[in-house]
C-alpha cells in the first residue's frame, strides 16, 4: 500500500493493486446477501445456454469488490471526511467465477473546497481482469480533510 498526501497527487497518476481470483464462495455469498438468485448467476444448465455459456457473477459484485479493493492501494496521509458517490459506472464486460481481477486508480484531478479545509479527489477506478481488459469502470471521488 502507498501512502499519499493531498498535495502529492496530481491527474493522471495510476495506482495499480493486486489481483484476486473470484471464488466460488464469493459467489454463492453475494448472492445470499443481495437475495438474487436469478438462473444466470445461479442455475449453470440455465446460464450454460445463454450467450456467455457459464453463469455470470453479478455485476453490482464488481462495483462492491472494486470499491472494497481500492481501499487497501492507496493509503491517504490526510483524513478521509467521506466517499461522495459513483458516477458514470459502466459494466463493460461479464465476471466469471476463477477470474483474477486487480484494480487500477487514476488520479483525474484535485480542488479545495471554498471552506478551504478539505480536498476533493477525483479518481477513476477500474476493475481489470488478467486479461488486462477493464470489465468495470466509473467515477469515485473522496473528500479528504486538510491541515
């Protein structure tokens, strides 16, 4: 994990993490949490006839994992107030149970609040499969505190 400060970052800097392989269990527990058991993430004869032939991790467990993944890359020296949302999040391709996925953060820019004691990072984060193609992407900015 790297530590950053506010006045460190700048645009276009990319933090990579490590990559983690998607489980079986990782399934079946998002799928009892969120309580969709729809047959192309549950039924493999089902999803074995549709258009990806397995079954399909979901994709709000992308946006889960990505945000839970990028917490533990870049450590911020300057307190963290709060995330302030996803914007512009986009499934870009399937998840699939055995893919290992890393993800990549990218500095897009940085500004004070008119209060003068807090820093809004913007950032893209991307989940990247071992394929090296981003299967999710989206905008998550934080709010740090300064001074």
């Amino acid at each position: 994990m790297q530590t950053v400060s506010f006045d460190s970052l700048a645009a276009g800097q990319v933090f990579t993490g490590p990559g983690r392989t998607l489980t079986e269990t990782d399934h079946q527990l998002f799928m009892m949490l969120v309580g969709d058991w729809h047959p192309i993430h549950a039924d493999e004869a089902f999803a074995r006839e549709s258009a990806f032939g397995r079954r399909v991790m979901h994709g709000s467990f992308g946006v889960a994992l990505a945000m839970g993944m990028q917490a533990g890359v870049i450590e911020f020296s300057d307190p963290i107030v709060g995330a302030l949302g996803l914007r512009e999040w986009t499934f870009k391709g399937p998840l699939f149970i055995g893919d290992t996925v890393h993800v990549e953060i990218e500095i897009l820019g940085k500004r004070v609040t008119s209060r003068g004691d807090r820093g809004i990072v913007q950032r893209r984060l991307k989940l990247v499969n071992e394929a090296g193609e981003a299967v999710q992407e989206g905008l998550a900015d934080i709010m740090v505190g300064l001074g």
